[in-house]
C-alpha cells in the first residue's frame, strides 16, 4: 500500500477530491463526472467553477467523508454507451380499438386487453368486447407528473384483469370468462394521489392495497380474502405502498412505495414467506433505498433477485438519467449505468425503454444500448413482444428467438 495524495496509506478511491476536501473540515462539494461510466470526483465550488482545480487522488476513507457533504449536485457528463446493431424481429399489425389511456393495454397469452370506453376488449386478431367495468368517480388529480387515470393489468393465463384508478383509490377485478367483477378494491382517501394503484398478479393471486399502508392477496376468482391479519396494531407500518412488480417466479414482490419527510423507498415482499405461513411479511420487507422526493420512477426485475430502477441519485433535484441496480435479498445497490430514461420493461436480461427517439434496448451487463427501434412507442409488453396501439392499429414487434 502506498501513501495517496491525500496523505494516507490506505486503499485508493480510484476518485479525486479537490484539495479543500482533504481535511477534516466540512465543504458542501459536487459531484463532477468524469466522462468515463459514471465515475465522478468530488470538488468544492470554487474548484468546480476553475479551470484547472488541482486535485489529488483519494483515499477510500477521504473520499466517503467527503462524500457525505455532496450536496450541490452533479457536473459534467456522464459516459453514454451506445453499442447499437440492428435488431431484426418480426412486425405483426391487427385491428386496435382506442384506449382511455398508454396505461390501458395489457398483455393475454394469445393477445391483448384493451380497456376503452365502452369497456374491456380482447385485440387478436379481431377485436371482441369481454366485459364492462365501471369504477367509482374519482375528482381529476394531478401532483407533480402523477397523474390519475385509469389503468389495465392482467393475470398471467389471462383469466382475470384488474382494472384501477392510478393515483386513485377505486379498482376492480374482472373475470374475463364471466365478464362479473369478482372484487371491489378500495384502499382509502388517505394520499392515493401519490401512487398508481398497488396491484400485481402473483401466481393464482392477486395482490391489491386495502389500505394506504397495507397489503392484501386475494383468490381473484371469488374475491376471497386469503391473509387475514389484525388491521391496527403494533404490526402496521407508516409506508404508503405504490406501485407492485412481481418477481419473474412470483418469489418476491417489489413495491414502489413512500415514506413521510417525503422519501422514495422501494421495497421487496417475501411472497414465499407471505404465502408459506409468515402472516406479516408485508409488515417488515426489505428496504432497497431511500431517495428524497423521488418515487414513481421505472422500475423492474432482471431475474429473481435483481431490480432495476431508474435514475442515479438520492434526491429528487439531483439526479441524472440512467440505472441503479439492487440485489433484492441484501438491499444492497450493487451497481449504476447512465443513459435509459422512459417507460421500461425487462426481458432475458434486457432492458426495453421507451424512450423519445423509440423503443431503445439496453444490455445492463455492459451498461451499453445495444439497439433502437426508431419511432416505435410501445405501451404493453408480454415474453418479449412489445405492442404499440394508436390510429386504431395495434403493433407488435418481437425480437427472433
Ligand atoms: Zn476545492
Ligand atoms: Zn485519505
């Protein structure tokens, strides 16, 4: 071990830090990004404003002290790697009908459902009306981008449909079969405005809120209530649950949720606990951040006990465009790539965003897009088809093999 820059003999950052930032003074400081992945130094402002600040390698010591006074945000660039090559596929076109909105389009086995004005409609390839559903009004809302509306999920054999209100308290769940809503879902005034509605197929369940800080599973066949525990209590937690992803098993649930001050922390649900016996796992899962003012962003699984969330940072004014990556089980953010920024779904390993210029393909294991599909805004994906749906056309592109 040799002795750094800043004085010590201890293990190199592999970062920089200004020369103000060595001491054991305290110094608000920036990130500034290097232009090489999304490696960043640490300077104070007079520093980040020169020209040529002089900077000195850090120790791992120096730079994490330092670090924890970052407060002035990022500078600079980071790396964008775009490895593009053609993507091939294959295109298929059916007949569409319009939806009430991009979150009103869900996968079947051998289609999609459409929610549309005159109710829940199988695409596929002619269009076939399956039920009708009305939910309770709810007044317009909107705070900061979240905006209610409708919204369209579906069980994984394409029985059942929930249909909800996001960012809204009222939802439905429909046998498609029958047509009859086989349960009501409300769960509560209490800032529902904040979240799209939680709700997630899980294997022969259906996980839906029931309150702004309690989860449910339900048989989504008779509406039966199958985790039944005390409503008040010791037990409950001060977390308003927000958006549900199933693991691809259905091991493991994520959920998108907010914590008062306000912060964004996602977090993972043992299903298999849950379901095995462990009546309050909901009540104590594990936490993977906590980001000031920031949730609602894209998330996903890239296998059993890896999620993907957009965004690199810890607050909501400070961050930039890309991925941060969390091993479920730890809660440990194991790595960042910069660039994806849209809508995003997961695939073998892949990341699909919908991103202005397209639907972009982006390889986490290089931290690099590898491809683009120009113009192509999909709005529902199922085992890697991707479905666009506009002028009353539906679109569908997948990948070979
Ligand atoms: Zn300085
Ligand atoms: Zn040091």
């Amino acid at each position: 071990m040799e002795v750094l820059a800043c004085g010590h003999c201890a293990t190199a950052a592999g970062a920089r830090v200004c020369v103000h930032l060595t001491t054991e003074d305290t110094r608000d400081c920036y990130r500034v990004l290097t232009g090489v992945a999304t490696r960043f130094d640490l300077l104070c402002e007079p520093c980040a404003d020169a020209e040529a600040p002089e900077l000195l390698d850090a120790c791992v010591g120096c730079f994490e002290r330092a670090e924890t006074d970052a407060y002035l945000g990022w500078r600079g660039a980071p790396e964008i790697r775009r490895h593009d090559r053609d993507l091939g596929g294959t295109w298929t076109t059916w007949d569409g009908l319009e939806p009430r909105n991009d979150r009103c389009l869900a996968a079947l086995p051998d289609g999609w459902l459409v929610w549309t004005d005159a109710g829940l409609a199988v695409l596929g390839p002619e269009p076939r009306y399956a039920a009708w559903v009305r939910l309770p009004e709810e007044p317009p809302s909107e705070w900061a981008g979240r905006v209610r509306g409708p919204a369209l999920h579906t069980s994984a054999d394409g029985r059942f449909a929930a249909a909800v209100t996001d960012h809204g308290r009222h939802g439905a769940i429909v046998d498609l079969a029958s047509g009859e809503v086989t349960l009501e879902l409300d769960r509560g005034d209490y800032h529902p405005e904040q979240t799209p509605f939680p709700v997630a197929f899980v294997g022969s369940r259906v996980v839906a809120a029931t309150d702004w800080n309690r989860l449910d599973a339900f048989d989504p066949a008779t509406g039966r209530l199958l985790t039944d525990r005390d409503r008040d209590g010791d037990r409950s937690i001060d977390y308003f649950f927000g958006a549900l992803l199933p693991s691809p098993s259905g091991r493991r649930l994520l959920a998108d949720g907010w914590v008062w001050s306000p912060f964004g922390v996602p977090v993972v649900i043992d299903c298999a606990a849950w379901f095995g016996g462990d009546r309050y796992a909901p009540e104590h899962p594990r936490r993977l951040a906590q980001r000031a003012y920031a949730w609602g962003d894209p998330l996903g699984w890239l296998d059993d006990e890896t999620v993907v969330q957009q965004r690199i940072g810890d607050d909501d004014e400070q961050m930039i465009d890309g991925v941060t990556r969390y091993d479920a089980v730890t809660g440990r953010r194991t790595g960042v790539f910069a660039g994806p920024a849209g809508r995003m779904w997961t695939h073998r390993g892949l990341l699909y965003v919908a991103a202005e210029a397209g639907l972009e393909v982006w390889d986490p294991a290089d931290g690099a897009r590898v491809g683009l599909l120009e113009g192509f805004a999909p709005i529902a994906h199922h085992d890697g088809a991707f479905a666009e749906l506009r002028n009353d056309q539906l679109r569908i592109w997948s990948p070979v093999g």
